[in-house]
C-alpha cells in the first residue's frame, strides 16, 4: 500500500446527507385545500426514469407519488403540479423556482434530488419521508411538551436560515409542510418554491392573497407583495409554535377574518391558553408574531437561537423528538488497495464542554484547563497545583476541518481531574468519540465550540503542599497567645482585624503594600516588643520585602516566635516555611505538625492545606475522604479556597458522592464571598449546565466578575464566550482582548489561543510567526494542547520549514500527557518512518502502541489504523502474516463510531471471506454505506460490484454512475 501524506490533503467536503434507507414507506401529502383540478387522474407508470408506484396523496396544487429509483435502487417521493393548464410559463416557473430550491443543503430541509420534465409535465423528486407535522399534531391533537415543541421549532427556523441564505423565500410554511419522522428524529421542511408558483399559476379570481391563512402573515393577508420576505416565513414559524403550545392556532374563523386578526388583533399569550406554561414562552413566540417585520426576530437563525438559549437554559428531564446536530463524516481519501492505507484523518480535537475524546463537539469531549504554577493578579492568588483535568467546549466535542490550518479555541475550566478518567469533549468529550479528518490541521472552535485533548490542570492550591512522613509526632498541647502590648493594642488590633478581613486568612498581599510605612514600622516595634499579631504582620513584610529587605530567614523566625506562642495563623505560615524551605530546611515532617497545631487551633488555612496534602498523597498515602473532610472543616469557617475545593470533591466524586448540584453550591458559597476562582468555576457550571440549568448571561457575569479581581482563567473564558459566540455574539476583537489580558498573566491556555487567533486571521491579519510565538510561549509552559498545534505547524509546515523531528518532539511532549491527537500523529510518523530523519525506515511496533493509547480514549482513527496494521501483518509479532479477525475487531470498533474508510474495509473483509465467512450481500452493503457518506473507496468498490455482479445483479450504468461519482470526489478535493 502506498503511503499518503496528509498534510496534502484539501478540506474534504461533507457529503450531502444520505437519503435514508428502503425501511421508508408511505409519503406525504400534498398541501390542504380543496382540489380545484377538473382533469380527471390517470397514474402514470413512469414519470421520467423513475417509476410510479403509487399516490401517497394530493392537495390543491400538487399530487405526491412513491416512487422508485431504479439506478440507485432507493423509493423516492415525486411531485408533480396540478393546475387546470401546463403553460410554458408555468413549467418554466416551476423548474426555476425548484431548482433554486434544490441547492439548499440542510438537515432539516427535504432534500430535492432531481429536477426535470417529462414531455410537458415538469416534476420534482425528493426524498420519502413517512409523514407531516399536520399529521403528528393532529394524533396529539395539536399539543406538544413545550420542550419538544422548541426543539422542533428551532430545527425548523435552522432549515429556514439556511433557505433563506440562498435567497428561497417559503411563504406557506405551515405543518403539512413540514414533514416529520418520529422514528428517525428528524423534521424536515418541504415544498420551497411553490407557494411563489402557485400565485404564478392562479390568478386570484377574488382578491384573496394566496397561501393557507391560518399561518400568513399580516404583509401576505394585505397583499403587501414588496414586504413578503424572510421575516414572513418567521411568522408563520411563529404560529406553528404557538399552535405546538396551546393546541390551537391563534386565529379562527372566516378566511376574512382570520387574515383581519393577523393584520389588527394581538395574539392572546400562549401562558394564559395553557395553564401551567412558562411565561416566558410568551415573549419567545409572541416575538415571532409581531405584526410588524421590523418587530420580529431579525432572522430565522436570530429565533433559532432564541430558542437554543432558552433549552440550555433549563434541566432536560425527557429526550427531545428531535436529534441534536447531525455529525457530518468527512470523506476520508483512500488508496485503491484491497484495503485503505493508516493515514490518520485530523486529530479531534475537542472544543467546549466536552470533556470527550472529540465530537461535534460531540461532545468528548475533554476539557482543558490550565496548571496554575504562579499567583494569580492581586488580590486573588493562583494555586500552584497543576494535575490532569478534562476539557471543555467546544463540545463537546472537536470539529475537524481536513487539511485546513485551522486550530482550537479552548475554553480552560480548572477543575482536579482523574487521571484513569477518559477523555470527554468539552460535550463531560463527554459523549461519542469525534468525526476525524487527515492529520495535519488543527481544530477551529469558531461557530461551535467541540471538544479538546487533555492538559495539566490546577487545583487552587495557595502556596504549600508539604510532603509529610506518615506517621506524624504527637500534637504538643497548643499555650495561649498573650496579649499584646498595652501601648500599641488599640491600633494593632484595628490592623490584625483589617488584615483578617483584608485576607479572609488566606492571602493578603494588597493589604500589606497599601498600609503604608506608619504602620509597617508600628509593627516592626510590635514585633521586637514580643506582640504575636505585631511578628505575624511584620513577618509577612520581611517575607514579601514591603518596607524591609526581604529576609525568608528573619520571616521565618518570627513566624516560629508567634507560632510557639500559640498564634494559629503563625503555626500555618511556619508550616509553609518548612514544606517549601523559605528560610529553614526543608522539612516535611515538620510541616505537618505545624499544619495539625494549627488546625486542632481552628485555623482554616491549616485545614485546607491538610486537604491538599490528602488530597495529593504528598508524605502520605493519597486519602481522598480525608482530604474532603479537611476541606469541609474549612469551608464551614468560612474559607473559601477550601470550599472550591469541595466543590471539586462533588464535581469528581473524590472522597464523597458525585453530587454536581452540591458542587454548585460550594462554589457560589466561595463566590459570594469574593473568591475569584469559585467565580469562575460558577460561570462554568452556568455554561455548561452542570448542576444548574444553562444561563451563558449569568455565566458571563461570573466570569467578568473574577476577570475583574485578576483571574486569567475567567479572563480566557470571556476570550471563549466571545471568540465561539457563546451567549453573545461572536467578536474576535474583544476574545483577543481577553486572551491578551489573561496571556500577559502567562496563562497558557489564552497563549495558545492567541496563537490561534494569528493562525486563522480570525480578527487580526494572518501571521504565521506571530501565531507560532504565542504557541511556543504556551508550549513552554507544558501546556499539551500549545505543543500539540506548535507540532503541527512544523509537521504540516505553516510558516516555518517542515522539521519532522522537531514535530516530533513536540507531539511527544502533548502524548505523554494524554494528547490523543498527538498520539496518532506519533503513530503515523513511526509508521511512515518520518520519526527518523536518517533512515527513514518504519517502526510498526512502536506506531502500534501509539495507536492503542489513542485508541484507549477512544480516538476514532486510531482504530481504523489499529485495523490496518492487522491486516496488512505489520502488527507486533505479525511478521507480515495478516490477523484479519483481529483487524475485523478494530474496524467494527471504529465504524460503530462514524469511521466511512473503517466501513469500507469492512466490506472488502466480508467480500473477500478475509477472518469471516465470505458474504458478498453484506459487502455490499457497506460499501453503500460508505458511499453513501461520501467515501471515494467505498463508490469504487461498488462500482466494481455492479460490474461484475458481485452480490448484485450486473448492471453497467450503475457501475459507470458510481465511477462518475467517484471521480467527482477526487475533483472536489
């Protein structure tokens, strides 16, 4: 098998949605109406090369037959107009206006397969779908769940967007237009085009606008012909969900005086038809139906995402009757071998929530979250813990893009993770492995946030993790401090008070510079007159160099006189002094016994700390429960660093049950009081739904909040909500003011994002050099995803001379962190031979293990390429010799997940009886399968089966329209 490279590769295009199976039967009829034909009906055995099979029904305008596509062997829908007289005009008409209908491309519009004429009568074929929304509404008798309803309602205003972009302007939407599949979840807008024909067709004999005046709006019920256009299909949305809520439409009667109520009467609110139903759905729909245009959504897609804020907004307690966006396969380039070489497609990688492997933002999707080593801006500290941690966005899931050099957006959450947890999109990637395309581009988190690979993440740890010895000495009773001097009491008690206040124990920086040198000398005096709270404020000054040299040594002893006097706050600072070695030895022991007194002395900073302890195994063994209950005993004195870290206890599950609402409400505890972290990690929670209902307006409000008191990671977050358009709309110009704002701090996960940012020209000027910069200073940092996208730019190469080695490096250091992304690349440069710039010569057992870690998080082309190695017996031990059951294994694993190549393969391994018995009908099968997806192998392979009747009939066109198709493929790309 030949070797591809793919950073060759062009952006494959996603395949136009494949007609569903022949499980289809029935159709849908025509719009309602009386039959103003006075021909009388004759089927017809053929209306083109499609044959007819039977009515399925008609309507005042049109007749819809079930009909049958013998090239492609698929049942079709066939509608023909019907009007007293075909003029030429009208045949013209109606083929414009359908092909224009044609080149719209949506999932949840019906999709118009051909357009033709025979002899006179011109007709369209579409795809066959059971039945109508009418006729769904009409079973439920006219109510829907008011979730359902919005759901149903938002794919259609989405399919409306997308007509509406090419101009199609619907004018009759109304349900028997939509057609509707409840087996499969998909609602599908039908008939573009004919209501404009039907007023060409029809002259009106008695002045009544044309469409169906239940669902007109005001500017169709005035014949105002010059203001009809996109916001009139709007309404008419509009009025399907309000139909959807309240069982009824909102006017009735006469034809006159229904379309009298759309121009003058107000709609009565949705809320007061139905008992119980939220109010807010009454401005949401109300919106729609303004009578004025102007008043309404300003498009369908501005109603879409109306409708989508609102879903988010709220719990789901049921599944919707509609599927979530449809994952678009890429179509995957594939040698013209019995099987398809291991060329890795793009790496997913994900984006927004999903903490998962990668997904359309399926989310995976994995969340990244960067490792806070330094402090953050004043007054809020940066925790120096770092550990593993699962991704976010964008998810949810990575969106891939073949061979374009786009990369990811990554929304940083900072949250303790578990190594052994898998990965989850952003989406916690989080849900189904990503659709993967060629290696050699990274993942754009633009549109859609997607899901992302994991990094080192950090726990708000302050300042100390002592390593301690197991078994710790017997706690000395704790003396009481003694007062202070009586000279100076009243202002250094004023002073220890604010500095409490100022600290919340537990940082207090800023208090210490602002008090000025009155005060720095009043406690310098207070501390060589023997005042414990004098030693504590003037030791922070010695320690810090604010209004003394800086002297960890003399900090340090201070620290211990205060502490030995039985100051709590002073035994917690010693402690630190001890687990870090500033101005004593380091020792670990000793910390912890500082760090017990000072806990068995009520100091909740010495009981947070000990939770970190537990919690990282440090001197200790690793005791989850302990950890949790320090951090309690904390909390409930109202520390605030220790009730974020319970919130990461019931977010994880870590020492106490998984409880995501408990973990909420830690940290609004912790934000309430002013913590900037316990901000952010609420505004995450508000993204993303976890543990309280969706609200990305008061997610930003959190996140403004602690970017205000310095947080880099919320100032990244407001980077995301606007680089993604999460919550508002999408503004590169403000994302790179935050991502700036968060980098200058040295936050790697906005260096990274910088970098993408510069790489793409989303908002800058496109410049490859300034986008590797920030990658490098990202990369520098260790962070996973900076390295992975600095790996490509040297890979593919983009704006640096291709170094083979040098991406190697790089992917490394991301795949030792659990990069999936970067372990396929490591496995396909060790296949190839490119990891060795001498030889060149392939290592397929190293590229195998490689593949297995990918694999293991469940990376989609890791287990097609998995599948390859096996069948081509280059597998460790192989030896050449072919394991076709265990490549049988790999593929299955990797088609279940989307993988078309995988599908492919499989065909060749039932055809050719390779591990199985032979079945050329099942080979068959999937090659259509793969075809049908787009996949040039699997319209070669079934080409070759039609031509020599390989578990079909021989059929020569066929096979010369499935080379056609192949070809087109290769020329697309």
């Amino acid at each position: 098998m030949s070797e591809v490279n793919p950073a060759d590769f062009a952006a494959p295009k996603t395949p136009t949605r494949a007609p569903a199976p022949d499980t289809f039967t029935g159709g849908r009829t025509g719009p309602n109406g009386p039959n103003r034909s006075t021909l009388t009906h004759t089927q017809p055995a053929r209306i083109g090369r499609f044959e007819v099979r039977t009515l399925l029904g008609e309507g005042a305008f049109a007749r819809v037959y079930l009909g049958f596509d013998p090239e492609l062997e698929r049942q079709v829908a066939i509608k023909v107009p019907k009007v007293d007289e075909l003029t030429p005009e009208f045949r013209e008409s109606f083929l414009r206006e359908n092909r224009l209908a044609a080149i719209i491309h949506h999932p949840n519009v019906c999709p118009v397969y051909e357009v033709g004429t025979d002899g006179t009568l011109p007709y369209i074929v579409m795809r066959v779908v059971p039945g109508t929304l009418a006729g769904v509404l009409r079973y439920r008798d006219g109510l829907l769940p008011p979730r359902h309803a919005l759901a149903i309602v938002r794919k259609l205003a989405q399919g409306l967007a997308a007509a509406h972009a090419q101009k199609v302007v619907h004018r009759d939407l109304k349900p028997a237009n939509v057609l509707f599949d409840e087996s499969q979840r998909e609602v599908l807008i039908a008939d573009f085009g004919l209501a404009r024909l039907v007023d060409q067709a029809t002259a009106a004999s008695n002045g009544v606008p044309k469409g169906t005046p239940a669902y007109m709006s005001p500017e169709q019920a005035r014949g105002a012909a010059a203001e009809i256009g996109p916001l009139s299909d709007v309404y008419s949305l509009g009025i399907i969900l309000y139909e959807m809520l309240t069982g009824r439409v909102p006017f009735s009667g006469s034809v006159w005086e229904v379309m009298r109520d759309h121009c003058e009467t107000a709609p009565v609110p949705p809320s007061r038809v139905v008992a119980g139903l939220d109010p807010v759905l009454d401005a949401l729909c109300l919106k729609a139906l303004a009578k004025r245009p102007a008043e309404r959504y300003r498009s369908a897609k501005e109603f879409a995402t109306a409708l989508g804020t609102y879903l988010r907004s709220n719990e789901r307690p049921e599944a919707l009757p509609v599927p979530a966006e449809p994952e678009e396969i890429p179509a995957l380039e594939l040698v013209e071998g019995p099987l398809a070489d291991e060329v890795p497609d793009l790496p997913t990688v994900p984006v927004g929530r999903s903490a998962k492997s990668s997904a359309k933002h399926t989310p995976v999707p994995r969340s990244v979250r960067e490792s806070r080593t330094q402090k953050a801006a004043p007054p809020v500290p940066e925790p120096r813990a770092t550990s593993r941690l699962t991704a976010l966005l964008v998810s949810g899931a990575a969106l891939f893009v073949g061979g374009v050099a786009v990369a990811l957006l990554v929304m940083q959450k900072p949250e303790p993770t578990k190594p052994s947890d898998p990965p989850v999109a952003q989406n916690d990637n989080v849900g189904p492995a990503p659709p993967v395309a060629d290696p050699g581009t990274s993942t754009l988190v633009a549109a859609k946030p997607v899901p992302i690979p994991e990094a080192p993440e950090p726990h708000p740890v302050l300042a100390l993790k002592p390593e301690i010895s197991p078994a710790p000495k017997q706690v000395e009773p704790v003396p009481t401090a003694p007062e202070p001097r009586p000279g100076i009491d009243a202002e250094l008690r004023r002073d220890w008070s604010d500095y409490l206040t100022a600290s919340g124990g537990e940082t207090a920086y800023p208090f210490f510079k602002d008090r000025g040198p009155t005060r720095w000398r009043a406690w310098r005096e207070a501390a060589e007159g023997d005042c414990v709270y004098g030693m504590v404020l003037y030791a922070n000054c010695l320690e810090n160099g604010i209004g003394a040299a800086k002297s960890l040594k003399k900090a340090a002893g201070l620290y211990r006189k205060a502490a030995e006097a039985g100051e709590p706050i002073a035994m917690t600072e010693l402690g630190g002094c001890f687990q870090d070695g500033k101005g004593v030895p380091k020792d670990e022991t000793e910390a912890l016994e500082w760090f017990r007194k000072g806990a068995e002395a009520q100091e909740r900073m010495a009981m947070y700390l000990l939770g970190i302890t537990y919690r990282d195994g440090r001197g200790v063994d690793k005791d989850p429960k302990e950890a949790a209950e320090w951090f309690r005993k904390a909390a409930e004195l109202d520390g605030s660093a220790a009730m974020v870290e319970l919130g990461y206890c019931y977010a994880n599950g870590s020492g106490v049950d998984k409880d995501s609402k408990k973990s909420v409400a830690w940290f609004r505890k912790a934000a309430g009081l002013g913590n900037a972290i316990g901000m952010d990690e609420l505004g995450y929670c508000l993204a993303n739904g976890r543990g309280v209902k969706k609200d990305a307006a008061k997610a930003r409000e959190w996140y403004e909040k602690a970017a205000e008191k310095g947080y880099s990671n919320a100032q990244n977050n407001l980077g995301l909500l606007y680089g993604n358009g999460l919550g508002v709309s999408t503004d590169y110009a403000k994302a790179r003011e935050w991502y700036e704002k968060a980098a200058a701090q040295n936050h790697s996960g906005a260096q990274n994002n910088l970098g993408v940012l510069y790489e793409n020209g989303l908002g800058v000027t496109q410049n490859y050099t300034t986008a590797r910069e920030w990658y490098e200073k990202s990369a520098e940092q260790g962070y996973a995803i900076g390295q992975y996208h600095l790996a490509l730019m040297y890979y593919r190469p983009a704006g640096v001379t291709q170094d083979y080695p040098k991406a190697r490096e790089l992917f490394e250091k991301a795949a030792v962190q659990g990069d999936a992304n970067a372990q396929l690349y490591l496995g396909f440069m060790y296949g190839t031979g490119r990891h060795d710039s001498k030889s060149g010569a392939p290592d397929h057992a190293q590229a195998q293990e490689w593949y297995e870690k990918a694999a293991a998080q469940g990376h989609v082309q890791a287990l097609h390429n998995l599948g390859v190695l096996y069948s081509s017996g280059k597998y460790k031990g192989g030896n050449g010799k072919p394991d076709h059951v265990k490549a049988r294994e790999w593929y299955e694993k990797a088609a279940e997940k989307g993988h078309v190549g995988a599908t492919n393969n499989l065909g060749l391994i039932y055809e050719h009886g390779r591990g199985v018995t032979a079945d050329p009908e099942e080979a068959v099968r999937l090659y259509r399968k793969a075809a049908d997806h787009g996949d040039k192998n699997g319209m070669t392979n079934l080409a070759r089966c039609y031509e020599k009747g390989i578990g079909v009939a021989k059929d020569e066109k066929l096979a010369a329209s499935w080379r056609e198709k192949a070809a087109k493929v290769v020329a697309d790309k």
